[in-house]
C-alpha cells in the first residue's frame, strides 16, 4: 500500500545515512549485491533492497543482474510457478521510480541492466532451443516483463505529454 511505500521510504532515508545499515556500498561486489537482493527480493524487505538499489556502478549492477538471471534459469528448472528475481526486481525498481521522480536517473542504471540482460537471454534461448516448452516459458517471461514495465511506461507517458505545457510557459 501507498501508506507501507511511505514507511519504506523513511526506512530508506534513515539507512542510507549510515545509521542503520551495515552494508557499505563502496565495497559492494556483484556476489555481495546478488546476496542482499536474492534475501530481500525472497522476503519482500523494501529497506534492504532500496540499500541495494542505491549503488550505480553500471559494471556491478550489471554483473548483479546476470547473476540472478543464472539463478532464476536455475530456479526455471526446478520450479517454474515461481516468480523470478528478475520480474521481482524490476517491479520494485518500477514502483520505486513512479513513487519518486528523483530516483529515475539513478534507478534508470538497473533499468537498462535487466533489460539488457533479458534481451541477451532471450536471444541465446531463441537460437539455441525449439522446444516447446521453453518457447512457452520465454512468452511467459516476456509477457511478466511487460506487466513489469506498464507502470514505468504510464510515468514515462505522462511526462512527455506534461512537455509541451512546459515549452509553453514563459517569465
């Protein structure tokens, strides 16, 4: 709920001061940000994946972001009904992003990872498999990708359409 988001949002503020966290994200490696985001994601703790989500180093977010997709394939194979870090990750970056404006450039670096990533991994399954079970499941991915990402596109859209009101004013 919007009332938990506002929580989380102090919860984050007062953490990233340093009074509460533990985790320095000057050391972070990829390993220690797949650990942290593998707990929060499978508890739903909002403060320590917003610790997480602060660091905007491209490399690590990207080496972050192929290690949980090497854990959701691994996931797939044991369990399919379970939703995966990646859709879980990118639906809280989303949320994050639409709730405050700020955090888009920011956010905007695991953004372009994970869907990097999901590209990359749906052209290696495409041109490596016929199989029709795997087909269904990268539909499946596809289509949890895209329910994702609906609420980034409606910010998105609304503020483009804000621009030429802006363009319009003048003093």
């Amino acid at each position: 709920t919007d009332e938990e988001d506002d929580d989380d949002d102090e919860k984050e503020t007062s953490e990233t001061k340093g009074e509460k966290s533990k985790f320095k994200l000057k050391s972070a490696t990829s390993e220690t940000l797949t650990a942290l985001l593998t707990q929060a994601l499978s508890s739903n703790d909002a403060s320590q994946l917003n610790v997480v989500l602060q660091v905007t180093n491209r490399r690590l977010v990207e080496g972050t972001v192929r290690a949980l997709q090497s854990l959701d394939a691994e996931r797939d194979d044991d369990d399919a009904s379970r939703e995966g870090y990646i859709p879980a990750l990118m639906a809280h970056v989303v949320r994050r992003m639409a709730r405050r404006h700020s955090l888009v450039m920011p956010l905007g670096v695991w953004v372009r990872a994970v869907l990097a990533a999901t590209a990359r991994g749906s052209a290696r399954r495409t041109s490596h498999s016929h199989d029709g079970a795997k087909e269904e499941r990268m539909a499946r991915e596809g289509r949890e990708m895209a329910m994702k990402l609906g609420p980034l596109k409606n910010f998105l859209n609304e503020r483009v359409e804000s621009f030429p009101q802006l363009l319009r004013l003048e003093g």
